[in-house]
C-alpha cells in the first residue's frame, strides 16, 4: 500500500492521491505483476505527476528490471527506426560533439545510443555507467574504447565531462535533486545534460507503470533543472512522438529562487492529470462490458503493456485465443499462455478483437492490417 509522500520536483507534501487502481496489483514496464494498488498525485505547485513507490527499487533494478535485448524501434515519418539510431541523431542535432569530447551515458544499460553516436561522431570518449553488473559483457564490445562504472560513479570523472547522456532513467528515481546534483558535478563549467523521459499526455499507459514514478510535464521539468543548477533548458516535445527531448547547461552559480508555473497553467495540468485518472479509472470496465457483450472466441491486439492490461481486466482469460502483434521478435514467446501471431495469422474463428495499444495510434494501426477489412471483425478500442 502507498502512502502520501512528497513531490520528487519540488518537496511539496502530496497527500492525497488523483489515482488509485482498483486492483491489488500493478504492472511494470517490464509487464511483470507486482503486489499493491498503483496512486498518482498531481503536485499543484510545480505540475508534476509522481506514483507511489511499490518496489524496493534498488533490488529491482539490480535484478529484476533488464532493458530488451532485441532491437527497439520508434515511428519517424510512419516508418520504422532504430531507437537508438534515432536518439543518437536527435543527439547531434542538438549537441554538438568534437572529437575529444568527454560523453558520459548515465543509466546506459545496453548503452545503445551512445554506441551509434560513437560511429556518427567519430573521436568523442565515451563512458558507461550503470547500477548494475549486468551490461558489462555488451560494454566489452563498445565500438571504441570505453571506461565504466557500476552501482557508483567513479570520483575520478567530477568535473570532466563535456556532456552527460541519460535515456529513459529519470523517470525511474525517486530522488532526483540528489541525482541532478551528482550529474551537475559530473559536468563540466558550462557542460550539457541531454537526456530524454516519456511525455504521459501522448503515451497515456505510462500514467499507471508501477516503476515509472515521475510523469514529467514541461513546467515540471523546468522546474527541476533549474531548482539545481541548470539553465538554457529546452524542452522538445517534436523530435519522438511519446518523448520529450530535453537539453540544458550546467550553470556557472546557483539561479536564486524557482519561479513555479502560474495558476493559469496549474490549472490546465491538473485537468489534463485528472481527465487521464478518469480514462484509466473506466478503461477496465469498458474491456467487461466489450466481453459480456458477445460469445465466441477473442484476440488481443498489442502485446506490451496496453494488451496486459487488457488481458488483466478480463473477467475470464478463456475466450482469447492469441495475442496479435508486429514485433517480430515476440513470435514464438507466449502471452498469458497464448501465442503471439503476427496478424496474417489470426485464426479464422476469432471474431473479436481487443485493442491493447497506444490509444493516440490505436485505430490507424487497425486500419492498416488489410488483410481484417473484409473480415467483419468487432473491435474494442481502449
């Protein structure tokens, strides 16, 4: 059970929550249960959205949590890219990197990104850090020679780094001023901190991810940067389409006093944070009452974190014969003790069709499976 707690922004006591799942478990973005009810709060002084530790976190990320050792990839211009091809180049557009420039990828895991910058950028000195063991055998097979550091940073590097990387970390971390100090330190005079979060306003599942603990909006990330050292801070929401792209400078000297959002904008992200606790709050009843509608069998399309919520509101996992799904890389792996098929393959007798996916994207996805449109197939849209 969670308990109130402050913002992990701006120490403001947040004591009662916008959000609380109504059931006794929780999903991670590993799509692995874990015990108690998911509750989120909205900080009315610095806009953010924060959810209540269920996990002992330093356990779990050292080892339970683990980043996917296929490829990943995001939607540029309706195709297919690389993640970390892409990440890489949204990178250099916006830092410049000169051979000899010290590149630290704080939180790196697999470092994936970092490693294509390394080939784009020819000459940066790239260094890993982690906290956990786990990575290092891919680290051995850095393009370039790298140095690295597991569970600490190594004290040798304060000061030295020209820029600090971290992709998809702070979301995970409770305490972030004493992370941003650490980072701060790392820096450089005048040194660059690129990193990216996910933007929840466009990728709405990541608002009830039991190990995602800060949902950042552009008004809290300011805030946080600038609360401890940073300035410049630019903030992108155009480069990935559920991401926000954020860059800023260490600062020379401390910058006084935060001056947090106005009413006007408080008020504009506690009713966006409270129309998304009400989607969430009914999304499972509609998959019910979708199920009780009709009989016969069923598919789930999605087999992320959309279709394990999906398949987890079912009153009974009976009727669904197969998760559907485009990574290629999850055929073969089962899914609730079902198999995950590519959509050409959906059986002939199923005749209901769950969609467990990014509502933003949910039914161009549908609409561009032409092999269903003659089909006659009944869908329910989360």
């Amino acid at each position: 059970m969670t308990v109130a707690c402050d913002c992990n922004v701006c120490g403001t006591p947040l004591v009662a929550p916008i959000y609380r799942s109504a059931s006794d478990s929780s999903f991670t973005t590993m799509n692995s249960r874990v015990a108690g009810r998911t509750e989120v709060y909205f900080c009315r002084h610095c806009g953010h959205l924060q959810t209540g530790e269920l996990l002992d976190l330093a356990d779990y990320y050292a080892n339970s949590y683990e980043i996917l050792t296929t490829t990943e990839y995001t939607i540029v211009d309706g195709r297919p890219v690389a993640l970390a091809e892409h990440q890489a180049r949204v990178l250099l557009s916006k830092v410049e990197l000169r051979p000899g420039c010290r590149v630290l990828d704080y939180g790196c895991a697999k470092a994936d990104t970092l490693r294509v910058a390394a080939t784009l950028a020819p000459g940066i000195v790239p260094f890993l850090f982690d906290v956990t063991d786990k990575y290092i055998p891919l680290w051995e097979r850095f393009p370039v020679p790298a140095r690295w550091a597991t569970h600490r940073v190594d004290p040798a590097w304060a000061g030295s780094m020209n820029v600090v990387l971290s992709f998809f970390a702070l979301e995970h971390i409770p305490r972030l001023a004493q992370v941003l100090a650490e980072i701060r330190a790392l820096l450089a005079p005048d040194g660059t901190f690129h990193f990216t979060v996910p933007n929840v306003r466009r990728n709405i599942g990541d608002f009830i991810v039991a190990d995602h603990l800060n949902h950042f909006t552009p008004e809290s990330l300011r805030h946080l940067l600038v609360a401890n050292g940073f300035t410049d801070v630019q903030v992108d929401e155009q480069s990935h389409d559920v991401v926000f792209v954020v860059t800023a400078r260490r600062a020379r000297q401390a910058q006084g006093a935060v001056v947090p959002p106005d009413a006007a904008a408080i008020a504009g992200l506690e009713a966006a944070a409270l129309e998304m606790a009400r989607y969430w709050r009914e999304a499972a009843t509609r998959v019910q009452v979708f199920e009780q509608r009709a009989e016969g069998a069923s598919a789930i399309y999605g087999a992320g974190f959309y279709g394990n919520f999906v398949a987890a509101s079912l009153a009974s996992i009976d009727h669904v014969t197969c998760f559907v799904d485009r990574n290629v890389h999850l055929y073969g792996r089962p899914c609730w003790g079902r198999p995950v098929v590519p959509p050409e393959a959906l059986p002939a007798g199923v005749r209901r069709v769950l969609v467990g996916v990014n509502p933003r994207n949910a039914r161009a996805a549908i609409e561009s499976v032409e092999s269903w449109r003659s089909r006659g197939l009944d869908f329910l849209y989360l």
